[in-house]
C-alpha cells in the first residue's frame, strides 16, 4: 500500500517532468531563456525522507527530462549534484533547526525559503551551464546564462510555490 506521502512524490515527479517537457522545453523567451521548473522537485521533496532513495529519484528526474530534452544527462549531472549538496545548503539556510530537524519548510520565513530556493537554482544552473558549454574561456557566456534562466526560473518557481502551496493563509 502506497501512503499519502509518497504518493505525493510521486506525482509531483510525473507533473514536474511533464510541465517541464511538454511545456518549458517549447517556450525560449527573447530566443535562448528556458525556464528549468523541475528544480521545485528538489525543493518540495519532504527533508526527513531516506537521502539515498532522494538522490537516486533525483537522477531519474534528471534522466527523464533529459530523454525528452536530448541533452546527454546534463539535467541529470546537476540534479544529482543540488540533491547531493541539499543538506548542505539547508544547513547554511536553515542553521540550528536543520540540525535538529525539528522545522518543516511551510514553517520557515519567507527569506529563508526564497534564500533555500535561490541556492538550489544557482548552483543547479552554474553545473548545468557548465557541463553544457564545457569551456572555460566562455565563462562569462557560463554566468551570464546562469543569471538570466535562473531569474526566469527563480520566478516561475516562486509563482509555482505559491499557487500550489499547501499553507493557506
């Protein structure tokens, strides 16, 4: 019997991959931003869940969106990594109540769920436009790409978060 929870895993992973497929690959907006929403994955996904099975559904996420991309596992490359860095970015944005685990996201402040939100994409979009142009001598070209879809996609995500937030207020 599947619980509530992973249910929920789930099918935020099948709509994710979907939106993000049938979607966001579609849309370039002023010809080369592509928004990357499947990032919320990692951002939803319950912090007190096993980190192997995490990290393992987070390659899957990564291969997935990939298959339909035709991107040779860059999704995958730094989807695993943010998955493989969560803690340690929680850590940062959370401090003393990740420690203890004693905290939900819902119940945090707004700054630290954009700061927590805002790491995720950066660093995802940093590995992701760095394995995707693979040279150095275009790390401005790197930055560049990383700042712009990451704004697009750090807005898209906050809009996202707060239509299907489970918090009313």
């Amino acid at each position: 019997m599947i619980n509530s929870t992973s249910f929920l895993i789930v099918l935020r992973f099948i709509l994710l991959v979907l939106v993000q497929v049938l979607v966001f690959n579609k849309l370039n907006f002023f010809g080369y931003i592509n928004p990357l929403v499947y990032i919320l994955f990692l951002y939803w996904y319950p912090i007190k869940q096993n980190r192997t099975t995490f990290i393992i559904l987070c390659f899957f996420l990564g291969l997935c969106v990939d298959t339909f991309s035709d991107t040779l596992a860059i999704n995958a490359a730094a989807t695993v990594t943010i998955a493989y860095l969560r803690p340690t970015i929680m850590r940062f944005v959370f401090g003393v109540n990740y420690e203890f685990q004693s905290f939900k996201l819902n119940n945090s402040t707004k700054a630290q769920q954009f700061t927590f939100l805002a790491l995720l994409i950066i660093i995802h979009h940093l590995v992701y436009f760095t394995l995707e142009i693979f040279s150095f001598s275009n790390s401005l070209l790197i930055l560049q790409k990383t700042v712009v879809v990451g704004i697009s996609t750090l807005i898209l995500a906050i809009l996202f978060s707060t239509l299907f937030s489970s918090k009313k207020e």
